[in-house]
C-alpha cells in the first residue's frame, strides 16, 4: 500500500486494502459483505488473484486450490459486489467487471465438465488445473455478461499476455 501512496498520492484515500486469503471462501464471504455493506459505489471490480501452474493444493472448504482462489473466490466476491456495481451504473453512467483470465483457457481437458467436487478435485497437474480455472472464469464472465445486458454494466475477460513474475513454475 505505501508503493501504490507513493506512486499515486492524490487517489491513496480512495483505495481500500483488505487483506483477504482466497483460499478461504467464508473468508471472502465476509470481507466482500462488508465492502458491499460499506461503500456507497463501485465502479469497477478486478478479479485478478490467481495461483499460476503451481501444484495442487487443497482450500479451507477441500476444494482444488487453483479452482477456488482462480475462480470461485471471484464468484463469492461478485456474488457480494456485482449488486453494488450495477447500482454505481445505474447512478453514475456505468460500472465494470474485468476477469484476468488466460489463452491457456483453451489448453483444458476436453473431459473437464464442472459437473462434481470429484472432477473439481481430481489433481490433473498444474498446468491443467490452471487452464480449467481459466477456463471457468470465461464462462462465468459469458454468463454474467447476460445478465447485466442493457445495465451499461460491462464485463471483459482479458488474457494479459506473458508477465515475469518471478514465481517458480511447476
């Protein structure tokens, strides 16, 4: 947060920094109830976290780890925040959703279906579990796109090209 006053001194104020574990959907649940609770607007929500093809890891609630923090970490959040996005372009011209998603969506099993907590869990190694969580993002972002047809509420799945991060892969 200091990086960003530094950097950004006249918006410091407005950025709200709550830390969150994404592998911990109640978690998420309750820190994205207490923002909707809290703020009067939300123009846009980015839904960025993401473990990369790291391996399996399991979440607080047993669930894949990339799948939860990737994906239905997102979902929690919007669940709790989309209505307050909708409300802010309603009011205020327009809000916004963006999901960092990834062209490596298109690298996931054919077999992968969404249809079981089995199927979510089954280690499938960890570029393949990235690629489906990736994969579910675009899908939810079809989805919510339908939804808000009309609202001036926009939703985008960006694939931000390869970035040096310095994470280990797999």
């Amino acid at each position: 947060m200091s990086l960003f006053k530094s950097e950004v001194p006249s918006s410091a104020d407005k950025v709200i920094w709550k830390q969150t574990d994404f592998l911990n959907l109640h978690e998420v649940q309750r820190t994205s109830k207490t923002l909707a609770q809290n703020l009067s607007r939300l123009d846009c929500i980015w839904c960025n976290a993401s473990i990369v093809t790291a391996p399996q890891v399991m979440s607080t609630d047993n669930l894949d780890g990339h799948f939860t923090l990737n994906h239905l970490a997102h979902c929690v959040l919007l669940k709790n925040l989309l209505p307050l996005v909708r409300k802010t372009a309603g009011e205020y011209g327009e809000g916004r959703v963006v999901f960092t998603s990834s062209s490596l969506h298109t690298t996931a099993p054919s077999t992968v279906k969404f249809e079981s907590r089995e199927e979510i869990n089954k280690d499938i190694g960890p570029n393949n579990l990235y690629a489906k969580s990736k994969l579910a993002n675009l899908f939810y972002a079809i989805y919510l796109a339908k939804e808000v047809v009309g609202e001036n509420v926009y939703i985008n799945a960006v694939h931000p090209g390869a970035v040096k991060t310095g994470i280990p892969l797999a």
